[in-house]
C-alpha cells in the first residue's frame, strides 16, 4: 500500500475508533464520566457481572424468540454493524492476514468494551454482546477477503 494510501486508512481507523469509543462507552456527560471513574463502586460492578448475561446466544436466542424483526435488528445487529470496520482494518493496517488471530484479537477488543462498560457505566455484562463483536468482525474480514489489497 502506498505511504499516502496508508496514512489515510490510519486516520480513517482512528476516527472510527473514536466514533465506537463514542457510541459504545461514552454514553455519559463527560462530569458523570469522570466521577464514574474517580468512584468505582467495586459491588455495583461485581452485581452487574453476577446479574449480567453469561449464557451465550441467549440474548440473541430471546430477540429472535419474542421480538419482531425490526427489534432483532436495532437490538442485535447495531453492534455487529458497528464491528465489521475493525475487521476490515486490521489485516489492512497490519501485515496480519490471519482470520483466527484477527477474530481472537477483536474477540479481546470486544471483552474489553464489555469489562469498560461495566466498570464505567454500571451495566450488565452481556456474552452475547462479545459474540456480536465476532460476527461483526468476521463479516469485516470476508469484505477484506472480497476486496483484498
């Protein structure tokens, strides 16, 4: 990839990164934000992983269930759409071109936002939410594929 190619594709990924960080953790006003941080309630968030969601596929399997289409899709396929980029970037932006390695780092990456939003935001803990990621990242690696570099 040309150097001006890339340079571009690096601040398009950290605008992106931005947006998700947005849209995902910083639901907050940022005072409330900063007292979230600045007071970690250690039981809230022990109450939010205990009561969260740890059965996979049964958020997914309840909106499928019980739900209209529409509802599946805001509730389930919002944060897919929002996980197809990264795996398009990464085998962009790196030399790795590995679909496993790609899908456990972006499985980390959606970890990661889960433990955020449930230390900083006082939510409940979904799987499901980390598998959304997953499939969202999948998706984002077969565009790579369809349109490889």
């Amino acid at each position: 990839m040309k150097k001006k190619s890339k340079v571009l594709m690096w601040f398009v990924f950290i605008i992106y990164l931005i947006l998700l960080l947005k849209v995902v953790l910083i639901r907050l006003p940022l005072g409330e934000l900063k007292d979230a941080i600045l007071h970690l309630n250690l039981a809230k968030i022990w109450h939010g992983f205990i009561n969260g969601q740890l059965i996979p596929f049964k958020t997914i399997y309840h909106h499928y269930r019980y739900t209209s289409i529409h509802n599946m899709i805001t509730g389930f396929g919002w944060l897919t759409l929002w996980a197809i980029p990264l795996g398009y970037f990464i085998p962009v932006l790196t030399k790795n071109r590995k679909y496993v390695k790609i899908l456990v780092f972006g499985l980390l990456i959606g970890l990661l936002l889960e433990s955020l939003q449930l230390i900083l935001l006082s939510t409940s803990f979904n799987v499901d939410d980390v598998i959304q990621v997953g499939i969202g990242i999948s998706l984002g690696f077969a565009v790579f594929k369809l349109f490889r570099y």
